[in-house]
C-alpha cells in the first residue's frame, strides 16, 4: 500500500505531507529512506514544510553518509534549508522542531547551531500535543540535552 502512496505521490507532482512524515521517521535510522526522503520532497516549491523536510532528508544523509568532505556539503546544504523553511513560516512547530533537532545534534565544525536556543524557546512555548509529530517531538525533547529536567516535564 504504501508503495501505491509513493508512485501516486511522485507521478502526481504533489506531496502528501503523511507521507512524507512517515518516511521522516524511517529515515532516521535508515540509508535509503533518507535518500527517499529527498526525493520526494525535492520539488518543494514555496512549501516552507516540504522544504524543511528537503533540508533534514539532506541532514540524514550526511548522518548517515561515510565520507567527510560530502557529510559537511550535505550539512550546510541542510542548514541553509532549514533556514529558509524557518524563514517562511515562523511560527510552524513541525518546521522549528526539525531545524532544532538538526542543529541540536550537528557537529560543532559546521558552525550551524545559532537558533538552538531561540527554536527550543519557541518550541516549549508552542507545545501542541495534537500535532501529527507529537510523539516524535516528545520523544527527541525528553532526550535532549539541551533541555532541562524541569523543561522535560512539562512535556
């Protein structure tokens, strides 16, 4: 079934955003789906969403690539797009959630973590147990270092 959702999804032009959401999810633990992940969010167009998710699948692949010098292209390719999907829509949970847990977990050699503090200030005062992500965004905060005992137990 979920290979239908896919070919229908690429031959249409236009991303479901569940589906794109479910591969996020393989995707960060798995090559492939990362790869899957980028492609199906490459013609994103204006959607500061769909470019958020183009942006962390570009992360995934530098996480879970081996060489270096690609893994620091990826990453700043990552960033920038994170940055411009924030840009676009400020006040979307989804889109801070995956610049923070990117720049929350990026090596300090990229020189990316700048919005660390403002996303995670803006994330805990956004909280939305309704959201689609809740369970991946609760999941990642209530392991994070970056926030405090008492931060993680008003999740």
């Amino acid at each position: 079934m979920l290979w239908i959702t896919m070919c229908a999804v690429l031959f249409s032009g236009c991303t479901d955003i569940n589906t794109v959401r479910n591969v996020y999810r393989l995707a960060v633990e798995q090559y492939s789906k990362a790869d899957e992940l980028v492609k199906i969010t490459e013609n994103h167009g204006n959607n500061g969403t769909l470019i958020a998710y183009y942006g962390t699948g570009k992360a995934l692949q530098a996480k879970h690539g081996w060489n270096p010098a690609s893994r620091f292209v990826l990453g700043k390719e990552a960033a920038g797009l994170l940055n411009k999907a924030v840009a676009s829509v400020p006040q979307n949970l989804e889109v801070r959630f995956l610049r923070f847990s990117f720049e929350s977990r990026a090596p300090a050699i990229l020189a990316i973590t700048s919005h660390t503090e403002e996303d995670k200030v803006w994330i805990m005062s956004h909280l939305d147990k309704k959201h689609p992500m809740w369970d991946v965004i609760k999941a990642f905060l209530k392991n994070c270092d970056l926030l405090s005992e008492q931060e993680k137990r008003v999740l």
